[in-house]
C-alpha cells in the first residue's frame, strides 16, 4: 500500500506543507507497512501545464512531469492538502490537477483543507466539483477542514481542539486507506476503459 500527501500551496514552507508533515507522522500508527510519497507543490519542481502536453513530441515540462507522474501511477490513494486562497484552490494545485490524467484514476483522494482563519469551505468544494471529472480521483465523503492553522500542529503539547482536530484526521485516514484496498478491485476489475473514454462528461 502506498499513499500519496500534496502539499496545495505553491508557497515555500506553507502551513499546507506542515500539516502535511503531520500526517505523514499519523499514517504508520494506522496501518503498518504503508510506504509514502509526499509532494510540495511550493518547490516548483512541477511544470506548468503547455500545450505540448496534447502533442506526442517530447518537451521540457513533459520531462519534468514524468519522475512525479510516475510516483503517482504507483500510488494506491491520495490526501490533497489544499489552503483557502481567495476563497479558491491555489493555481499550482489547479495546475497538478490538470496535469494528471490516468494516474491517480479510480483511486480515492481526501480533501484536508486549511484557513489562516474561519475558512476551508471553498476549496474543499471546489475540489468535489471540478477536481475529478478528467483525472477520475474518487474524493472520499470524510475530507477535514482545519481553522486558524497557525495555531495547531506545531508540535509540543497539543491543546484539546488540536487532539480534536488529529483524532478527526485518523479517522478520515483510517477510511482513505480502506478506500484505497476496496478501490484496487475496482482498477482491476477490466472495467475501467479510459482508452474509450479518456475524459469525463
Ligand atoms: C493569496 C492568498 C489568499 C488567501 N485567501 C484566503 C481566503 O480566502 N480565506 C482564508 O481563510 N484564508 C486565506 N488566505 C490565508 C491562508 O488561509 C493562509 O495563508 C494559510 O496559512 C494557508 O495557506 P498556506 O498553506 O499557503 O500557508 C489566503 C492566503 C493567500 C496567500
């Protein structure tokens, strides 16, 4: 079993990345043996989406999407840790979004959504509406929306709405990675024809 942690934010050192961090920490104690990819979308290291994407000639962005793309087609399920930007998903997370085409299809993706303050609604939304219909993530019913950010996961001892706010996220966990084992026999099952039908309607 292996899962994958985005970071959304195209920020270095973004909160987005630290709760990532933490759930990184989370997911042994769940089930031992799962092996994880986490992938900072603050590092820059994925292209910006060009047309020669739709060509079959090779090009620079489609080099650099190749090492995380493969990463991605290994993986069994994701968590997309997405910030509120504007009441949106940031661009670089629209952007992997884009990007991705047959790697993350049919596997389930949970939706842990972070505000400076009282938001985290938006792009958790956002994600369940237009986040899927190409790439075929399955978004799981459970996301997580985590408020006033700054003020949890920093480590030490943690205060009773941040014990709240983990249990919440084991939990969540807990069924991405029973979705995840559940959804293997959908993938297998000779179902799945995204030759036919490559996009969504
Ligand atoms: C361009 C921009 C727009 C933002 N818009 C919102 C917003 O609409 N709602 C909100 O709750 N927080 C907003 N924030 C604050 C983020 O919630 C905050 O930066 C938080 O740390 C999560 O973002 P990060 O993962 O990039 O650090 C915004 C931040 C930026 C940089």
């Amino acid at each position: 079993m292996k899962i994958g942690i985005i970071a959304g934010s195209q920020r270095p050192d973004s909160q987005s990345l630290k709760v990532a961090k933490c759930l990184e920490t989370r997911v042994p104690a769940l089930e031992s043996g799962v092996e994880l990819y986490t992938l900072d979308l603050g590092t820059g290291t994925v292209p910006l989406w060009d047309p020669s994407f739709f060509s079959a000639d090779p090009s620079p962005s489609k080099e650099a999407w190749a090492p995380v793309s493969k990463e991605l087609a290994s993986l069994d399920g994701i968590v997309v840790v997405t910030p509120e930007w504007h009441g949106m998903v940031p661009p670089a997370l629209k952007n992997f979004l884009l990007l991705c085409t047959s790697e993350l299809a049919h596997k389930p993706g949970m939706i842990v959504s972070v505000s400076a303050a009282m938001g985290g609604s938006y792009p958790m939304v956002e994600l369940r509406t237009t986040g899927y219909k190409n790439n075929r993530i399955c978004w799981t019913p459970d996301h997580v929306i985590i408020r006033n950010v700054g003020g949890v996961m920093n480590g030490g001892d943690p205060a009773p709405e941040e014990q709240d706010i983990v249990k919440r996220c084991d939990y969540s966990l807990k069924l991405l990675l029973e979705y995840a084992k559940a959804l293997r026999g959908v993938r297998e099952s000779g179902a799945v024809d995204l030759q036919t039908y490559p996009f969504g309607m």
